[in-house]
C-alpha cells in the first residue's frame, strides 16, 4: 500500500518550502524531499533535515548523478518541472496559487494551499480589524467583532433581527448580488484578508531582526579595516541603502492595502471590492518573493550571530559578502517593478 504523504502546517506555513508531495511528482523518492530557498535566494532539494544531521541538499542539476535506480523517463519529466519551479520566488501557499496555475502545474489536493489550523489561530487578532467593519455592515456597532469568516458566514445565514436581515439586504444591493450569494462574498473576503493579514505577519516578524542588522553593519563601517577601505565601505552603504530601500517600499506597499480596504467600507460596491481584491492578489507573487528573500537572510544572520557572539570585523564582512549580496539585488529589483504598479 503506497504510503500518502501531506504537507506538514510547517511546510504550509512557509515562504521558502514548497513539499513535492503536494505536486504530480512521478519519482518516489522526491515525494519526500521539499524545495527550498536559501539565504542566497538559490532553489535547492531537501531530502532531510535535523539538528544532528543538518539540511542534506543537492541541486537540481545534481539529480541525475545521486538517483541512478529509477525510471530515467521519468526522471526527466519530474526535472523538467523542477526547472520551473525554482523560478518561483516564493513558496508561500498565496504565491503558490498563482505561480503554479501560470506554470500549469496542478496541485495533488487545493487543501494543502491553504495555511495550517495553528496558523489560523495566530493570525484572528490580526483578522480582527478586517472582520469587524463588515460585522458592524450587517449587525450594527453593538456587536465586537472578532469572529473569523466562517463564524460570520453562519451569522449571515441565519441573521436573528430584523435590523441585520434590513442592512443584510442592504449589503447585497451595493455588491449586485442575491442575499444568497453573501456567504459565498464572505468566503472571497475572508480568503483575500487572511492573505493580507499572513503577509502581514511575516513583515512585522522580519522588520524588528533587519532594526538590529543595519547597526550590526554600521559598527562594521565604523571599524578601521572597513573606514580605510573605501571600496568596503561603498559596498556596505549600498547594502543597508538596499535593504532600508526593500522595507520602506514594501511597508508603502501594506500602507497603500489599507488604503483601499478603507475606501471599499466608506463606499462598498462589487467596483471597489473587485478593485481591492485584484490590488491585493496581483502582489501576492512580489510581496512573497520580497518577504521571503528578507527572511531567509535575516533568519541565517540571527542563527548565525548573537548578542553573546556578534562577529569580529573579518567573520562580519565575509558574512555580507557571501551571504547577505547574493540575491539581493533580485530582492529589490522585484520590489521596484512591484512599487511602480502601485
């Protein structure tokens, strides 16, 4: 009996793992390893990680060497799908939908692009400020908010007063549709929010580590070796220029969802819904890619140094060098094509 693997809420939950078992791959032995990004935005297969063993990687191209007792034929067309996959700058379930139907590459089950329980969970506060303009549309200011959409779906079919069924059918007239289609509204909203609300969080865990990088890389500067440098010293500038200009775009960017979400409940029609809906799903892709590429890197600087252990000058500046720049121009050229779609 062939044994079904799934996505771990581990895997779901990230920007940079992507499970082949969730995808049509024909070689057994890589439905267990995963496509991951690494600090240098490089693709690479993991067949198994632990803290006592490491991450065993090979790269795509390093295939056909290591697996040489199976199908070749088939082989082939897994590898032939893996070359597009790793064009992908992101792994997040939300980019995932997009790149993936783009790609032509289905999915073993739609249920594994979807964010695990535990995610969920962490993320109600933060879908609090998303639901609550939309309970207080249909039921009034008396009711809090907090409810996630599938509790306001519930809500909605089977509204107990007289003034929600009134705003309820107010609701369906400025979004042109039957009262009946307002759960299926709800579900669309509710998918779209939590989009925002993941990517948010990803954003607010990221930017608190790259407030303690740019010091790290100042005291660098300020070191002798790096001061009578000046060709170091230039390229050291232009990594902290970089990454200040990545996150202040990217926090533009959230500012500019907000925007809009505030715009469709002062004035809500299927025009303005559709219009934020497409502003926010047409990001996914860039926003993933940037937050992903900004994680990674950060993630591996955090691991790597400490407060206890920050670096000398030398383990610094080869730290930079070799990890922090690979990739970082691909970090903020797609920033800078997704900035000007704004």
């Amino acid at each position: 009996m062939t044994e079904v693997l799934k996505p771990t809420a581990e895997q779901r939950d990230s920007l940079h793992i992507l499970p082949l078992c969730m995808l049509p791959i024909e070689t057994v032995v890589l439905r267990r390893a995963s496509l991951i990004k690494n600090s240098r935005l490089e693709t690479a297969l993991e067949f198994f990680k632990d803290k006592e063993s490491g991450s065993g990687q090979l790269t795509i191209k390093e295939l056909p060497d290591y697996l040489q007792e199976v199908d070749h034929d088939a082989l082939e067309r897994d590898i032939a799908k893996l070359r597009r996959l790793e064009q992908m700058p992101s792994f997040d379930v939300y980019s995932c939908r997009i790149s993936l139907r783009a790609l032509g590459i289905e999915v073993n089950d739609e249920e594994y692009l979807k964010l695990s329980d535990e995610m969920l969970v962490a993320l109600s506060a933060r879908m609090q400020e998303f639901t609550r303009p939309l309970i207080a549309q249909v039921f009034g200011a008396e009711i809090k908010g907090g409810e996630d959409a599938s509790d306001l779906i519930g809500m909605l079919r089977n509204p107990d007063k007289e003034e929600a069924l009134r705003r309820l059918n107010m609701l369906a007239a400025e979004l042109q549709v039957q009262v009946s289609e307002i759960p299926r509204f709800i579900e669309d909203y509710g998918d779209i929010f939590l989009s925002l609300a993941y990517f948010r969080k990803c954003l607010d865990d990221v930017v608190p580590v790259l407030d303690n990088f740019m010091p790290w890389v100042k005291e660098l500067m300020e070191t002798w070796m790096i001061r009578n440098d000046r060709p170091k010293h230039r390229l050291l500038g232009n990594v902290i220029s970089d990454l200040s200009d990545i996150s202040g775009s990217i926090t533009g960017r959230f500012e500019s969802f907000d925007r809009k979400t505030q715009d469709f409940w002062s004035d809500v029609s299927a025009a303005r819904f559709a219009e934020v809906r497409k502003l926010i799903t047409d990001h996914h892709v860039t926003v993933g890619g940037v937050l992903c590429g900004l994680t990674m890197k950060m993630t591996h600087w955090k691991a790597r140094f400490t407060k206890e252990n920050p670096g000398g000058p030398q383990a610094r500046l080869e730290f930079i060098i070799s990890e922090i720049l690979p990739g970082l121009d691909r970090i903020k050229r797609l920033e800078q094509r997704a900035a000007g779609t704004r």
